[in-house]
C-alpha cells in the first residue's frame, strides 16, 4: 500500500487531533524509534531516560510510567521508545480492549520477565480490572479464579517483574490507587513551532522529499501544537506539490495546499471558523448558550463543545463564561472584523 494511505478520504476534519486505523499504518513509518530521534518534550524526556538509565544498571524493570497529554503528542511513541531503550520486549493493549478483569488476567500471566505493557486509554479500564491491575503492579501477583460461584476460589500466581506504561488523554479520570501506582508521570505538552518544524523536517527526509524551510513553517504554524497534525499536513501538501505543483515542498505549495484543504493561518478549519463567525456575526461576540450556537452552525452542541472549542478556547479565541461563549479580540483580529466597543459584556 501506498504510505500517503488518503486519509482526508476516510476522515472528515483534517486537524482532528486523533488517529484512525488507515492513518495508523502512514503514522508507524514517521514515529521515532529511539528518545534521540524524538523531538522537543525535553522535560519529560530527560527524566523518563534517567529512570530508564538507572533501571538497565541495575539489572531491574523500571517503576510503571504513566504518560497523559491530549492526543498526539507522542505517548505511543514514547511506550515504543521506553521498550526499545530498554530491549524488552513491548506488549500493546488497551483499556476499552479488555472487557473483564479475566482478559487481563490472561495478558498478565502471560508477561515474560522485564516485558513492557503498554496500556493505551488506561483510564477507560474498567473497575474490576484497574483493581486488578494495581495489585499486580504492586505485588508482582494475578489471582485467578477457579470455579464459579460459591466453589469459586482465588489462586495467587506470582508474575516476574514487568513495567506497565499507561497512556491517557484524562489522567484525572484514573482511580486514584491506580494513579499512585505509576511511579513516574510524564505530562507531554503541544509543541512549539520550532519543534513541529523539526518534526517536519525529519518527516520530509523520511518520506524522501525536499522541504523548504519556510513551507516548514507554514505547516508547523497551522498544526495546533500537534505533531500527529503537522505529519499530516505534510502528506497532503506533499500530495498537492505533486500532483499540481513541480513536486517541491515550497511556501507556495504548502499555501495552496491547506487553502484546497481549508485550514487557515491558525489551523482552524472551517467548523472551528463557522463557530467563531457565528459567535462574533449573530451573536455580537455573546456571550451565547452553546446550544444556541451549535444550532446557528448546525452541528450538536457535542460537537461544537468537544470537536471545535477545546483549540480555540486554549487559543485565547473564545471564552467560557458561566452566560455563555464569548468571542475574545483575537477573534475578531484573526477575522478582519471590528469587534463591537463592549463586545463580550453584551447581554441581550
Ligand atoms: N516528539 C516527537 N517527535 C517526532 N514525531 C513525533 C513526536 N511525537 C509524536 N510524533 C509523531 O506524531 C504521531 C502521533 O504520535 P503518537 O505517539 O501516536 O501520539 P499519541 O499516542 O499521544 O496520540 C507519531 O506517528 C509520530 O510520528
Ligand atoms: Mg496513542
């Protein structure tokens, strides 16, 4: 198959933050292997490949590491980094994966001594097993249940030692025993723009084409902090330098090519923007119930609440107020419009 796998096919937004199955396989190719190969988070980094460090000289399995951070940002890269500087071998599951506490029985018996399991979306475990598992993460130990009922009996079974590595987009959501249980945390960040350019940068040569350094730029600034976007980007300007330009990775190439795509200076794409004209155009900047926004823009206020605001509140576009969304000046800067001389005190 062929590695630029069109996902603007298979997908509706292009800056959604997560990944689907068809992405998945153009994403492996582009992931770094080791921490050298991985860019910026250099807090995080640091720290995990001392604790790294420290466990291979003494010959032991590191403490369990929980990763958070919205999505892509680099917490399945970093699971895959960890067992790579490792040289253990890696075991890939996920909380919605396992339905009973006895599934993860199953993989936990099954753990060779120092194995890493990477426990994608822990937070979406379900209680039984989380109970499960943070016993076995602190005492090294499954029981497991013969028999049903009132014959049922619980046999211990000591397990060699192992590393998890959780990863969750909502630490907050993790029981709390189970949080204690990781012995480091990492919070990875978005990016800086410099950081989303080398990213870029390293991606270019990977895929074999030549990318100029202000086309880097460009995309790096329209990815949202996000290096999963900025690959992403980068496939589809790649797609445009070839079949309509000369096949070079230039500014103009990367303009036109998020124009096709409808991203914007920003990474807003037009769901994000229809939102912010809404706001500033019918509602006088607001403040305005999301309900009545998301039927001016004729999406569920789901949608507009989880899919368009997250970036544009964290962008400093709109606020949260307890009457409702507000448009802040940025927005009505990024639309060349003039904002009202009380916009957002407006009530009506
Ligand atoms: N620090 C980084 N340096 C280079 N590429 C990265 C980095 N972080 C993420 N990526 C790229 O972004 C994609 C998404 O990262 P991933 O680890 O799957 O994110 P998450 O698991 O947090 O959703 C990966 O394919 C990888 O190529
Ligand atoms: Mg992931």
């Amino acid at each position: 198959m062929e590695d630029s796998s069109d996902d603007a096919v298979t997908t509706e937004r292009l800056v959604r933050p997560g990944a689907d199955d068809v992405e998945r396989a153009a994403e492996a190719a582009l992931r770094p292997r080791r921490f050298d190969e991985f860019v910026g988070q250099r807090v995080v980094r640091d720290q995990l490949s001392l604790v790294l460090e420290a466990a291979v000289q003494r010959g032991r399995a590191p403490d369990h590491v929980l990763l958070s951070g919205p999505p892509g940002l680099g917490k399945t890269t970093l699971a895959m980094i960890i067992a790579a500087e490792l040289g253990a071998p890696l075991r890939v599951t996920s909380g919605p994966a396992i339905q009973h506490a006895g599934d993860l029985a199953a993989v936990l018996s099954s753990l060779e001594e120092g194995e890493v399991l990477f426990l994608d979306e822990i937070h979406r475990l379900a209680r039984p097993a989380a109970e499960l598992l943070y016993v076995a993460m602190e005492d090294f130990r499954v029981d497991v249940i013969v028999g049903k009922g009132a014959g049922a009996s619980a046999i211990p079974l000591a397990l060699p030692p192992f590393t998890v590595v959780g990863a969750t987009t909502r630490a907050g959501l993790l029981p709390a025993p189970l949080r204690d249980r990781f012995g480091f945390t990492g919070h990875l960040d978005f990016y800086a723009i410099d950081e989303l350019e080398r990213v870029l940068v390293r991606s270019a040569g990977l895929l074999g084409v030549e990318l100029k350094a202000d086309a880097g730029y460009e995309i790096a600034s329209r990815s949202r902090g996000t290096p999963r976007i900025a690959n992403r980007l980068l496939r589809r300007v790649r797609d445009w330098a070839q079949v309509r330009g000369d096949g070079r990775l230039d500014l103009a190439a990367a303009n036109a090519a998020l124009t096709v795509y409808e991203v914007d200076a920003l990474g807003l794409d037009r769901l994000d923007r229809s939102v912010l004209v809404a706001l500033c155009t019918r509602f006088g900047g607001g403040p305005v119930g999301l309900t009545t926004l998301a039927v001016a823009v004729g999406e569920e206020p789901e949608t507009v609440e989880t899919v368009a605001e997250p970036f544009l509140v964290r962008e400093g576009l709109i606020g949260r107020t307890a009457r409702g969304r507000v448009a802040m000046p940025t927005a009505w800067e990024h639309l060349g419009l003039t904002p009202p001389p009380l916009s957002g005190t407006l009530v009506f």
